[in-house]
C-alpha cells in the first residue's frame, strides 16, 4: 500500500518561520493530528483541507505519495 509523506510540509514551516504548535492553532486542527503528521501516520482529508488553508497552499505542496515497500 501506498503511504503519505508530510516532508514538504515540514518545509514549508521552516520556510514559513512556523513551529508544529502555530500550524495547529492557525488550521484549527488537534495536537494529535500534528502528532500522527509528524509520524507519517493517515489524517483526515479535513486535516490536510485546513493545513492548506491556514499556508495558503495546494495538498501537493504539502503531501507526497511514496512507492509501496517490497515485502
């Protein structure tokens, strides 16, 4: 199965002068989603609407879709 990368996103906070705790409060989004975020863990397509919203951004800026693992 394929899985979801948040590296760009971890970028553009960088970019943006923005810590984890300002990207929650300004998208209005839980902790625990941050959490599973900076895990690589699955988030809610809300989730990654109101990351966009907040930075002004495309989910492709923010979300990378990685090839499946070879098992």
């Amino acid at each position: 199965m394929r899985r979801a990368s948040y590296k760009k996103l971890w970028k553009i906070l960088i970019d943006k002068d923005m810590n984890k705790k300002m990207l929650a409060d300004a998208a209005h989004i839980s902790s625990s989603s941050i959490t599973k975020l900076s895990k690589g863990e699955s988030v809610g397509m809300e989730i990654i609407i109101k990351i966009c919203n907040a930075l002004d951004c495309e989910i492709s800026d923010i979300v990378d879709l990685l090839p499946e693992k070879p098992e």
